[in-house]
C-alpha cells in the first residue's frame, strides 16, 4: 500500500510514475472521496465538540435540580446525527481504502521503463550450454506420472515415482541447508492462510482468482511468502535485529487463472508445487543492498547444481503488484531452446509493511520496514533443469557433486 500522505500531497506524481507501469490512477475519484472524507470528519469533529460542551451542562443542571428536557432533546438529536455522519464517513473510509488496495507499488527509480517481458534487460548469463538434448522432460523418463495425478486430482498435478522423489527431496535439502549456511532462519509453516495475511502481502484482494479457498475462509498459500511476511504482522521490530532472514520450504497454490493452453505438460506451470523461500526484513536504508545479497543466495544454488542461467531485470511494465524493484533468474532448458524462470526476486520496500503494519523502532522514530522475497529455488523447474541439461539418451544421469551427498550415488536412475 501506497503512503496515502504521499498520495495526497503529490498526486499528479503519483499518477506520473505508476503510468510507467501502465496503472491509470483515477486522480478524481479519490480527490473527490478525500475531500467527502474531509468535510464529514470537521462536521463529526463539530458535532462531538457540541455534544461535550452540552454534556457538562446537562450533568450540571441536573445536579442543580433544574429542567433538562430541552437540554435532553438537544443531546438526542446531536447523537443521532453523529450516528449518522459517523456511517457515512467510515463508508467514505472504506472506499478510500478499497482505492489504495487496488493501487500496485511504485516502480524503482533504477527499475527501467518497458511495457511487458520483452522490454526486460538481461543482466549476466552465467554458465555454459553444453546439452545437445532435445527431448522434453516428460519424456525422458516413466517416473513423473501425470495420468495417475490426473487419476487422484484432475490436470495441472503431477506424481514423482521413486529415484525422482529422492531428486526432488535431495534438492529441497540442499536449498534449506544452503539457505541456513547463509544465515537464514528455517521457519515450518501452516499451507493455509487467512484473509488478513493474503490482504498484506498484496494478493488480494485483487488476485483472489489466482488462489484456492477452502470452505473454512482459509485461502491455500501460493508461496511461503505469505506465512512469513506476516510473522511480523502489528509486530514494532528493533532497529538492531534488522536484517531478519527466514527460510521456508512449502508446497504452493495456485489455480493459473490467467495461464490456459499454457505449459499444459509436465510440471512446469502445476497447481502444486514446491518451493524454498527466502525473505527478509530489513531497514530501508540498505534494502537494495539486501536485495541483491538475496539474488546471489538464490543464484547459488543454481551454480552448486552447475546449470546455466542468466539473471534479468524486469522492466516497469513486467514487475508484481507489490514490488518495486525485480530479477528473475532463469535457467536454460533444452528442450524449450530457451531460459525459463527459475525465481523471482524482489524488493517490496515499505508496501507490504504498510498493509501488514511492520515496524522497526530507532532513535530516529518508529517507521515502516522493506520487505524482499525470492525463490530459493523453485523445485520442480530445478528438477526439470537438471534431467534436461544432463540427459544423453541413456538410462542414468549423472549427478551434479553438490547432490552426491544427498543421494549417495554419483548418478540417479531415471
């Protein structure tokens, strides 16, 4: 959420830079419901001065013995139309709130401009392509099985079989135990979440179609971004446990409302999947400093896996809702001929903060912190990664040495 001070002051501004990232602010409906909102809180202001100022009288007269029926009358009609204006200006309130929740982040300034994916700028390709292999990961082995999937849940869903429920889980063990090497605290966290925690990380409500509701009013999470941004919730942090760095390993949620006819194959657009997180909590001053800490934790992972990868920044038309400043790392994947991504990281600054109300206390004050995510890595594309880029026809591939530990074995059967 936006600083509606900020708004206010500088409208025109505002409206300036969110058209970089092709938002129209409606400039007059908010001006008008703030000037509404104006007028009504100097008439409840008014209103309830009245009313203090003639319930001193009344208690007076009315010690005194004196009539009070007028007084009485007066007193009635003052509450009623406090009511009354009390109604509409928590109507005007909520409207304006509603305004803000729709209204994305502003972009970066070093964010570029762009209109949509095409406009994003390549930043460094790490690593050599050397795979010659052209068949899709679907097709390289048995043991990713969507018809069964299909069978127990419906499309969009797959079932690893045996050597490739260990990859998954050997990749899952190396993500965590790397983020923790780097300082990052492993959280275990609920999959479900409420309304209030999607509210303030910036999923809904306007991308409520993209979720999965459960019957109780809990919503299936679409990243572990959400559970942890919202650990710190109404939270007032000292300035000295800042940066605060969590990890998370979670299955994610999501319908792909707005993905139909896309990647329809294999596992990489799935209503579930699997991810590691990584998410800090930092002070705004040295936020884009951790933001990029935070893409070298995540690119290591690819490079421990030894797959080639090149990191973009999006332009202002391609980033999220919520974020200000984004890179995505993308791994090359043979059969495609192309770099898919990977992770998406990304510097919220104060913008979940101001919806989930997370502070930071210094000398200086008590002011709103940044928040920054990204994949550390998303499993089942890294899985994906790794049968493409290593297979040679054959029935084994050999291991990056990073997975030796994890699966004993220099090779896995596929």
């Amino acid at each position: 959420m936006i600083d509606i001070k900020f708004l206010r002051d500088n409208i025109n501004q505002v409206e300036h830079l969110l058209a970089r990232r092709d938002y129209s602010l409606n400039k007059d409906q908010f001006k008008a419901l703030d000037a509404e909102r104006k007028s009504l809180q100097v008439e409840v202001e008014s209103l309830q001065s009245e009313r203090k100022t003639l319930s001193n009288d009344f208690g007076r007269l009315k010690s005194s013995g004196e009539n009070i029926d007028d007084l009485k009358k007066k007193l009635d009609f003052i509450n009623d139309n406090l009511k009354i204006k009390n109604e509409l200006l928590n109507q005007i309130l909520e409207s304006i709130n509603n305004i803000l929740l729709d209204i994305p982040n502003i972009p970066h300034e070093s964010t570029p401009d762009g209109k949509n994916e095409n406009d994003n700028v390549i930043i460094r390709t790490v690593g050599k392509i050397t795979s010659k292999n052209t068949v899709d990961h679907i097709d390289i082995t048995k043991k990713i099985d969507t018809d069964l999937a299909a069978k127990l849940s419906g499309s969009r869903f797959a079932v690893l079989k045996g050597s490739l429920a260990k990859l998954q889980r050997a990749l899952i063990s190396l993500m965590l135990d790397t983020a923790q090497k780097n300082g990052y605290e492993e959280y275990y966290l609920p999959y479900m979440a409420n309304r209030e925690s999607l509210i303030g990380t910036g999923n809904l409500p306007k991308f409520e179609e993209d979720l999965f509701k459960t019957s109780e009013s809990l919503y299936l999470i679409p990243t572990a971004e959400v559970p942890l941004t919202n650990i710190y919730r109404d939270v007032l942090i000292n300035e000295d446990e800042l940066p605060i760095k969590l990890t998370a390993h979670t299955p994610c949620f999501r319908s792909e409302a707005g993905s139909y006819g896309r990647d329809t194959k294999g596992l990489i657009r799935q209503h579930q999947f699997e991810k590691i997180e990584l998410f800090k909590i930092s002070n705004p001053n040295t936020s884009m400093e951790e933001l990029e800490g935070l893409l070298e934790n995540a690119e290591e992972i690819l490079q421990l896996l030894e797959l080639p990868y090149q990191v973009v920044q999006l332009c202002a038309g391609d980033i999220g809702f919520s974020s200000c400043k984004t890179y995505d790392i993308e791994v090359w994947m043979p059969s495609q001929n192309k770099y898919r991504e990977i992770s998406s990281c990304s510097n919220f600054g104060d913008f979940q903060a101001r919806r989930s109300n997370i502070k930071f206390k210094s000398d200086m004050g008590k002011n709103f912190v940044h928040t920054i995510n990204g994949s550390g890595l998303a499993v089942g594309r890294t899985l994906i990664a790794i049968l493409e880029n290593r297979f040679d026809g054959g029935d084994f591939i050999s291991l990056p040495k990073a997975l030796e530990p994890y699966l004993g074995s220099s090779r896995l059967e596929i």
